[in-house]
C-alpha cells in the first residue's frame, strides 16, 4: 500500500503568499489609525482595498483567510508594546518575548476572520461591505468575554485626537459608546475607500494589489462618497453642539489631589527601597494637600460650597504589598502626612481569607482606618489571571481574585465615587453601578509595565471615552504617567506626562446629566449593528424581488 504524498506546495504559492502578506501589511498599516498616531485618513486606503478583496473573493474560505492575516497584522502591530512587561522579567522569561503581541495577535484574528467569511452571505457590493462593518463591530463588543475581556484597540478610540478636534469628534460617544463610534468609522471607511477606488484608474488599483475592476456604478459611488459627507458634517456638527451646550449639573466634585511617584517597576518588583519609595509618595502628598488646601480657600470665600479633598495613589503604589492591609501605623502615618484631606484613595495588592492576593483600592479615613476596599474585577489576560486552557504555568499561583464588578463609594464628606483599577477602564458601559451612579471616577494604574510607548495613550484613551459615555469626571493616578484629569465631556482639565514625579491638584467639576450610553449601555450600539445588518439584508431581499 502506498501512503499519499503530502506536499506543502498548494499552501505556499507564490500568489497565496503574496495575498498573505498583502493582508498582512494592510492590517499592520490599519494600525496607524490607533492612539497616538490617530492617521484616520488610512483606514479608507486599507479598508478599501480590504473591502474590494471582500467583493472579489473566490469564495468564503478565501474571505477567512485574508481576515485572518488582516487582523494579525492589525492586532500584532498594535499591541507590540506587550513586549515591554516581559522584558522586566527577561531573567525569568526571556523565552516569552516573542508570544505577547503575536500570541494576542494570533487569539484575536478570528475576530477579523469570522466577519469576513459572514460577509459573504450577502452578494459583492455596498450591502457585503455594510455587514462586515457590523459584523466587525459585534466582533469587538464580543471581546468583553474573551477570558476575562481583551476589548483594547476598538476603533472607535482613533477618533479621540488630543485637542479640541476630539473633543467634538468624541461627543457622540455620549449616544452610541465607543462601539457606535467603531461601527461609523467601520462604515465610513469601507464605503468610502470602496468607493474612491473604484474611481480610480483601473492601472492604479492594479499597482495597489487589488482586482481593477470596479465594483460600483458611478451613480453609486456619488451616492456614497456624497453621503459620506455629509455623515461626516453631521458628526461635526453634533458633536460641537453638545460639547458646547452640555452643562455640569448638582454637587461639584472634590479638589482631586493625584500623585504620580514614578517608580520604575524594576524597583518594585524587585522590592528596591520600598521605605524610599513610601517616603516619595508621603512628600509628594503634603505637597499636593497643601496646594489643595490653598485652592480650596479660594474657591469657598465667605462660607461658599465646601469642596473636599481627595488624594490619589496609583495601583500598586508600593512595595510593601500587604503593608495597608496588616499595619495601621502605616495609614495613620499616611493620614498624617495627608492632614486637611478628607480621604485617600490607594491602590495596593491585599490578601483575602482564602490567601489569594487581589488587586485593590483603599479608601482611607483622616484617622487613618480603612473606609472602603474595591478589588478589581477584571484581570489582565496572562498578566493577573492564566486562562485554564494554558500549559504553561505563566502567572504566579495561577493568578489574582477577582472582586464583584463595578461599585459606588459613599465615603465621608466625599462626593459618591466609582472606584476604578487600571485595565476596568477600558470596558465600555461596564465601568459604573447603574443602580447607583457616582458623581465622579477614581482610576488608579501601573502603566510602567508598558514603557513610554503607545500602550500607556491608547489606555489613556479609554479613560477619556469613559468620561463622556458616563458624563462624569475622571481623577487618573498613573505610576509612571501619563496622570490626568478630565471633565464629563472628556475634556483635558490637568495632565503630568510619562516619566514625571509630581503631582496634580484640579477641581473636579459637576457631573453632567446621565447621557443615553450611561442609561442604556452597550445596548444602543447592539440595535445600530441589528439596523445596518437589517438594512443590508432588506437590499438583496429587495434586488431579487
């Protein structure tokens, strides 16, 4: 008997390797599109040369592939700063450096894969390309169950462009999420690109990879490109009225005293000075205190609304791990060192009954007892917690306790606030108790891990997106940096960049309103990816009657 041949030749044609790594290069360059770069106009060149792939595909296993490879490019590309927290540990885990980005990359490009091979239940043209861009956009939502969620680098953060030009481009976010955002850019670049290639020269399209021959009429293409427009004007256009005309409502926040010790995380992992550490942190407290107590005489003459004050340590903060948990000489030193605030707010790791350690916040009373204790919910993939399914032992002990989810703090003389740890911020409509909505948002995070790279801005933009999709204030306290502070519409009111020590003393201002997002969550963008697949589906319904 003569067993078959098995030949890797079929795989590795000259043709599907240049389609494969056409694919490749196309998702990488979609990257640009992400914080810090935010070069939006190249999502019409690479989604437009994706969508004519789509329309011109051989058939659905064709389809997949190039999804695949798109998206491993895009997700590669865009998390390549996962490096950096390996290289920390490079004595232990130098055999790790490559997995981090190219392992995520390589989880997430069914995301890319599975929409791609759907859009090919519709015939080639507007409506193919109307339900990959929904398709997509579930894809991302779908990520908040990926482990425990992995929903970094959705797209709609490309359009939160530090400035004023974001701040309107961002105001939608407050109707539709970060998600709706996503689903309009998705639409605007595939149409769009679509249609701007099938206006260009046939030879053109040629020399850019892609099938010259177009997939639109020209009537179409007007439409489209014409529609685009005005879409575009509209988003302006609604944006600037409600960053203009939304105004804080009720009680004021406090005066938010953010500290950013910058440490590097090779100290505190290796656990170097932890009392010169400690000491950093209680001056640059005193500090900050002393600041906010100028800056509340001036905002309460002649016995005007009291605003307290609050001061912020990131995740964290120190070396002693269990040093607020089991010491309470330790926060009454800290109190001591904070006299004139009102709380304090600390990230640092505790052990629960069980001996597992959780990420965690203090809220810490002036006398120094523990007011409050939030455990982070929402653990980092391979970081903090190691999915069952891995081999490998990667994470120590097999990882962290999670906590219950998000929470509301009715601390003393302190406006209700909702506790946040780092990586919680990028959950979209899963930051806030709806049952009980804080006036304000505390984000502690250790972003050190990542290096002054893009990982440290596209988190930065999360939180962002979380102030106008709430309408409520944030007080970031980062490591490393970047800390900041922004108001309900996800404007800047203070920032400290990467690798400063100092700290930040703004007065938050009232919450806004409760904006649609904040009611109704990731409901709304749910309905917008049901509308545009119903629509898509409606028009070949309606070609073959």
């Amino acid at each position: 008997m003569t067993l078959p041949r098995l030949s890797l030749r079929p795989f590795l044609s000259k043709g599907r390797l240049q389609r494969a790594g056409r694919m490749l290069g196309l998702g990488a360059l979609t990257a640009l599109a992400l914080p810090p770069v935010h070069c939006l106009l190249v999502l019409l060149l690479t989604f437009g040369l994706f969508g004519r792939m789509l329309n011109t595909a051989r058939d659905w296993k064709q389809a997949a592939w190039a999804g695949a490879f798109f998206g491993f490019g895009f997700y590669t590309a865009g998390l390549y700063w996962l490096v950096n927290a390996v290289l920390i540990r490079a004595d232990q885990f130098w055999w790790f450096v490559p997995f981090p980005s190219m392992g995520c990359a390589l989880i997430l490009a069914p995301s890319v894969a599975v929409p791609a091979a759907l859009s090919r239940l519709l015939p080639a043209g507007l409506a193919r390309l109307s339900l990959f861009a929904a398709m997509w956009t579930l894809a991302d939502m779908s990520r908040t169950f990926l482990f425990s969620g992995f929903t970094w680098n959705g797209l709609g953060t490309s359009v939160a462009i530090p400035g004023l030009a974001g701040d309107m481009l961002i105001q939608p976010a407050a109707w539709i999420g970060q998600d709706g955002l996503t689903l309009l850019l998705m639409l605007l670049a595939m149409l769009g690109g679509s249609a701007l290639l099938d206006s260009l020269p046939a030879a053109w399209v040629q020399k850019l990879g892609a099938n010259p021959a177009p997939v639109s009429s020209p009537p179409t293409r007007r439409l489209v490109l014409g529609g685009g427009v005005c879409i575009l004007a509209l988003w302006v256009g609604l944006g600037s009225w409600r960053y203009l005309s939304v105004k804080p409502v009720g009680e004021a926040g406090p005066i938010a005293v953010i500290v950013q010790g910058n440490v590097p995380e090779t100290d505190k992992v290796g656990r170097r000075n932890p009392r010169d550490i400690f000491m950093r942190y209680l001056r640059l407290t005193r500090q900050g205190v002393d600041q906010a107590q100028t800056l509340q005489a001036s905002l309460t003459p002649d016995g005007g609304q009291y605003r307290p004050i609050v001061f912020l340590w990131p995740e964290t903060s120190f070396p002693g791990y269990d040093l607020l948990q089991d010491s309470p000489r330790a926060r009454a030193v800290i109190m001591e060192w904070a006299t004139g605030a009102n709380a304090g707010l600390i990230g640092a790791l505790r052990r629960d009954t069980n001996g597992r350690y959780r990420n965690a916040m203090f809220a810490l009373a002036p006398d120094g007892v523990v007011e409050a204790i939030y455990d982070k919910a929402r653990l980092v993939p391979f970081g903090e917690y190691q999915p069952p399914f891995l081999p490998l032992q990667i994470v120590p002990q097999g990882g962290m306790a999670a906590g219950p989810g998000p929470q509301t703090w009715h601390l003393a003389n302190v406006p209700p606030v909702g506790p946040l740890i780092c990586y919680e911020v990028i959950f979209s409509g899963d930051v806030t108790n709806r049952h009980d909505r804080p006036r304000w948002l505390a984000n502690v995070t250790n972003d050190a891990w990542f290096g002054n790279s893009a990982g440290p801005r596209q988190h930065l933009t999360s939180v962002r997106l979380r102030a106008v999709e709430e309408g409520l204030p944030v007080a970031r306290a980062a490591n490393t940096g970047i800390s900041v502070s922004y108001d309900g519409r996800g404007h800047l009111l203070d920032r400290l960049g990467w690798g400063q020590a100092g700290t930040l003393v703004t007065a938050l201002p009232a919450a806004l309103p409760c904006p649609p997002f904040g009611r109704y969550g990731q409901v709304i963008p749910l309905l917008l990816c049901a509308l545009v697949i119903g629509l898509a589906t409606a028009t070949r319904i309606f070609k073959k009657n």
